[in-house]
C-alpha cells in the first residue's frame, strides 16, 4: 500500500471520526423538532391529504433552503476554519479595511457600523434562542407521559424543572466527559424516529411525492394569508438549530459536517413523512411523534420517551454551551462586558463555563417554563428570534461577498440571485413568525432587545470613557519626562495598553506623582485574523533620563478566539524578572455629565463598567504583583 493511499484513508477515517462527533455535537437542536412541528404546525390547520402534502413539501424544501444556504454557502465562508456570526463580522471589517483607499470614508463607515448592529442583532437573537430551546424541548420531551399516563399531566412542569435545574448545576464540571456520550445517544435517536416513521410511510409511500415543490406551491396559492403565515411560523422550526452547522465549524470541519446533515436530515424527513401519513389515517391525534409508536407497544413506548428525553437534554446543551462561546466572542469584540470565564478543558480550548451567563439562562428558561407551561404554547414564542438572525446572517454575507469582490463586481453578481432567494425565504419565515408577538413572540423580543442594549451601552460607553482618560504619544511622553525630572525607582513595571503608540493614563499619573520605575514596560494584546495561535516580541522603545529609564514594548499577538493569555510568564520568557515587578492597571471612575436622553445609555454603562470581572484573571496576573492607579472622568457624546 502506497503513502499516498494510506494518507487518503487516514483522511477519510478522520472525517467520518469528526462526522461522528458532529452528528452528537451540533445536530442535537435540530434533530428534537420532529417532537413538536407536525402537531403545531397541525394545532389549526385541518387534517386533508393536500394540507399534509403542502405541509410535508414545504418542510422538504425548508431541508434545501437549510442545506443551500449554511451547509452550502455558509461553510466556504469561514476564517481559517471558524464561523459563526462574530466571524462575519471580523470578516468584513478585515475586508473593508483592505478597501480604505478605494471605498469612500462615509461608505466605509456604513458598511462597517451596519455589519456591527447586524451582529449585534444576531448574536442577542441566538441568544435568546438559547434560552427557549431548553424549554420547550425539555418540556416537548416530558409531555409524552401524559399521552398513555393521563393522571401524570400534572407532574410535566415539576419534572420539566427538576430536568432544568440538574442540567444548569452540571454546566460547572464541564461538557469533556459527557460529551462522549452524545453522539451515540443522537445515533439511536435519529435511527429510531426514521425507523417509526419508515414504518408508517410505508403504510402510505404516495407522501413522498411531497418532494415536488408543486405541492408546496399549490398549498400557498390555495390559502388565505392567515392561514399561511401561522402555518410557516411552525414549519420554520424544523430548521431551527440549523444555524449552529455554520457556528460550530471550527470543531468538525466541513466534510464532516455536511456528511452528518445529509445523515441526519434523511432521518428527519422520514419520520415527518411518517407523521403526515400517521395523521392522515387518525386525525384526532393531538401528539403525533408519540401517538405513531404506540402500536409498537409500551415498552418502545417507553424507550422512545426516555430517549427523546435525553436527546431534550442534548439539545439544550448544545444551546448553552453554544450561548457561552457566542457571548465570549462579543466579549472579545468588545460588544458585552467582561465577566469570569473558566476553562474545563486542558486539551479543548472551547470547552469553557461562564458562571454569569449560566445563572442567567437558568432564570431565564425556569421564567419561559413557568409562564408558558405547555411547548404548543412555548411553539409561539419560538421561531422569532431565529428567523430574524437568518436575516441578519443573509445580509452579512451579501456584504462580505461584495466587499470581496469589489474589483470584480461580475463574480458577485453571479452570487446575487442566490443571494436574493435566501432573503426571499428568510424574509418569508420571519414575517410568518410576527404574528406570534401577541401569543409569546414578544418574549424573545424583550430578550434580545434588552441584550442589545447592553451591547450598545457597553460598546458606546467603553469607546466614550476611552476617549476620556489621559493619553500622549511616546514622543511627547519622553520630551516632557526630561523636563520632570522624576525621581527613578528600582525595579519594572509592566503596563497593558490598548494602543501601542500611546502611553497608558495611569503611567502618566505615576510622572505626576513624581516617580517613574527603571524598567517600562508597555504590553499589548493584538487579536490577528487567525482564531487561536500565540506569538509575541520585545523592542527598546527609548532611553531616557541619562539612561537610566528603559522603555520597551512587548507585542502579543493572539487569535481573537483565545481568551487567556499568560501575560507574567510571557514577561518572564522574555527576561524581565526584575524585582520588585508589578503589573499597573488603569482605574478610572467615569462620571457621566450627557445632558440629553443619551445620559440613560450611559448610566447603564456605569452599572455594569462597576460590576465586571478584572482583567487581570484573563491575563493569570497575581494580586501579589497587581496595583491599581487612576482617577474620576467625565464622559458625554
């Protein structure tokens, strides 16, 4: 057997290794829909064999469009192996910044701030999702006792909570180990929906006709619009959870992961076509995912439900261990504030807990399971938030694809069509969910828009009260140092600068004081274009006072997925060991003095600049070897 050929099967066995693990690690949302769409998409619509057929058709092309746009397009526009919606938007600032010189500054300055709010937007509607995909597939899951245990029904929201609240209290140890067990679990559960589903479509194969769009197209044309929109509202969440094929690209790769979406949709088509032939043939059938396996008997009865239930769980923590990456990229994007960010993982840098943003979405979906109570209600209050990031998704790519082919603008026209029939059906999907506000819609809405704000507040408020604090360039930082005179103490303090070619504020309080320490050092953390790696460097910036003042400027580049930077034992390496040795850090306590409504904006800014976490525990800095210097700002627009 030649290299060559070994290599090959290495590569296809690694592949179909990753396939594996996505089908656990990404497919888990999506792959619980079948639990709820055909019995809400049904809850008004009458049961007769051209509602089924359109119902099934439309579902069926929702699979294409899904598969077109995320498992197609989406997943060629990566970086370096990473997607997600903070992906697109790092894209496009990269891209716009190669175009300065040809795009004029009030165009650049719109495509830019656009690509921000869209991601904004995207990032608090996924969110949002977050928090209602436990819920109602937890509660979707636990609603199949009632169907052969009646008396039970009672027990659903207990049962739906103590799932929920062990869920949330199992986040602090990590996904690692548990994660192992996804993928066979997800494996048995998509085999056995398409094996009930396969035996009742084989009762009536003529459903399979349902591929032809024609059916779909006669099903909205023979409708009022009243009808079709409540109806697409729901058909819409058999696609929910599909975004993460694109968000999760950085764990699998793309072979993979397309390979585990053809798996899995196949599966899923199945068993929707076997529900449409089950209700067509009993169309009183409230629950027809768990109606169509009675006939099995109560033990695969039972078996699906604990299965089902399981596969909730996985979903949902798809969603929140999803939740906590999204967050932690805006976090580095400066869009949300800082907050304690643990590691689980020594060997995957993903696996990480957020503590904040966990007792925050526990709140959240025990708050969503108590007010809604029942999934067919908790149906009307999913679907929004998705659709409206599948919007935001679409325009961010139409301006990535355009800002990169810019010079050749007939290459993006070619992509334009494509481009226009995915706004067409994101557009339809959405409007379909917005007469969903009344009835629970608005409950996403108050999520994101609240979750906006605070990424508008905080983005605002942090660049407002930059602005505010002392800076002076390096050149007239040491003509003034001169003409001090600062008295010189031994030893080395390290800075940590936003901007390389300015003095931090607090350094510049320090000459006030009238002292300055023999060894300066000024540290900058840079994010690059890839997602992880790490390299950093040293120069002599200047010499002052006689010499006896060194200046240097260490340079750490970092991929702007990494969190953590070991700052003191980057120092080290480079040979500042010098004792004493002490990391300074600029305090400052912003007062706001806006006179306008905008002084609300930056009220709430103050709040939560006064309860972040410290940087230091991103940068593994000591309190042994940390001090605080700095003063009150005034901040106003």
């Amino acid at each position: 057997m030649t290299t060559n050929l070994k290599d090959d099967i290495s590569k296809k066995i690694g592949i179909l290794f990753l396939t594996y693990l996505a089908i656990g690690g990404i497919l888990g949302d999506i792959g619980t829909s079948p639990l709820y769409v055909i019995s809400l998409t049904f809850k008004t619509l009458h049961v007769t064999p051209k509602n089924v057929m359109g119902v099934l058709s439309l579902i069926f092309w929702s699979f294409m469009f899904l598969t077109a746009k995320y498992a197609g397009l989406a997943l060629n526009m990566d970086n370096q192996g990473e997607g997600g919606t903070f992906t697109l938007l790092h894209l496009i600032q990269t891209e716009a910044n190669k175009l300065q010189n040809y795009i004029k500054k009030n165009i650049f300055s719109f495509i830019v701030g656009s690509a921000c709010i869209f991601s904004m937007i995207c990032g608090a509607l996924l969110l949002s999702d977050g928090v209602i995909t436990p819920s109602i597939s937890v509660l979707a899951a636990v609603e199949g006792i009632e169907v052969i245990y009646p008396h039970l029904a009672e027990f659903i929201l207990p049962i739906a909570t103590v799932i929920l609240t062990c869920l949330f209290m199992l986040q602090k140890k990590g996904t690692e180990k548990i994660a192992k067990l996804f993928s066979p679990i997800i494996i048995v559960w998509f085999v056995s929906i398409a094996f009930v589903g396969l035996v009742n479509l084989l009762k009536m194969p003529s459903l399979l006709k349902s591929i032809n769009p024609y059916y779909a197209y006669h099903f909205l044309i023979c409708h009022p619009l009243g009808i079709i929109f409540p109806v697409l509202g729901y058909i819409v969440l058999c696609i929910t959870g599909g975004e993460a094929l694109y968000a999760d690209e950085a764990h699998y790769s793309k072979p993979a992961i397309r390979l585990a979406w053809i798996m899995a949709a196949i599966c899923l088509l199945i068993n929707y076509l076997g529900q449409g032939a089950f209700i067509l043939n009993h169309p009183l059938s409230q629950n027809p995912f768990f109606d169509m396996s009675i006939p099995f008997g109560h033990t695969f009865y039972l078996y699906l439900l604990v299965l089902a239930t399981l596969a909730a769980i996985i979903a949902s923590q798809a969603m929140i261990t999803g939740s906590f990456s999204t967050y932690k990229q805006a976090m580095e994007l400066r869009m949300l504030p800082r907050v304690e960010i643990r590691n689980t993982s020594h060997k995957t840098a993903g696996q990480i807990y957020i503590p904040a943003v966990n007792r925050a979405m526990f709140l959240a979906c025990l708050t969503t399971v108590f007010i809604f109570k029942k999934s067919d209600a908790l149906g009307d209050a999913y679907g929004l938030a998705v659709t409206g990031a599948f919007i935001g998704t679409t325009l961010m790519m139409s301006t990535l694809l355009f800002l990169r082919n810019y010079n050749h603008l007939k290459k993006f026209l070619l992509f334009l069509p494509l481009l226009i029939i995915f706004l067409m059906f994101d557009s339809v999907f959405f409007f379909s969910n917005l007469g969903k506000i009344p009835t629970g819609g608005w409950f996403p809405l108050v999520i994101a828009a609240f979750l906006v704000g605070t990424m508008l507040a905080w983005r605002q408020g942090s660049t407002l009260l930059y602005k505010a604090i002392p800076k002076m360039s390096l050149n007239n930082f040491l003509a003034k140092l001169e003409s001090k005179q600062p008295a010189i103490l031994n030893g080395t303090n390290i800075y940590m600068t936003l901007n390389p070619d300015m003095m931090p504020g607090c350094l510049l309080e320090e000459i006030k004081e009238g002292w300055i320490k023999k060894t300066v050092i000024l540290a900058t953390i840079q994010n690059t274009h890839l997602p992880w790696g790490i390299n950093y460097e040293k120069k002599l910036l200047a010499t002052s006072l006689n010499k006896n003042v060194s200046i240097y400027q260490v340079i750490i580049k970092k991929g702007y997925m990494r969190l953590f930077v070991n700052v003191p034992a980057i120092i080290k390496t480079l040979g500042f060991d010098r004792e004493p040795r002490r990391f300074v850090f600029s305090l400052w306590n912003p007062i706001v003095v806006e006179k306008t409504w905008k002084k609300w904006l930056l009220n709430y800014f103050i709040l939560i600049y006064k309860n972040t976490s410290s940087l230091t525990t991103r940068f593994s800095i000591p309190a042994k070897e940390l001090i605080y210097l700095g003063k009150d700002v005034e901040i106003k627009f």
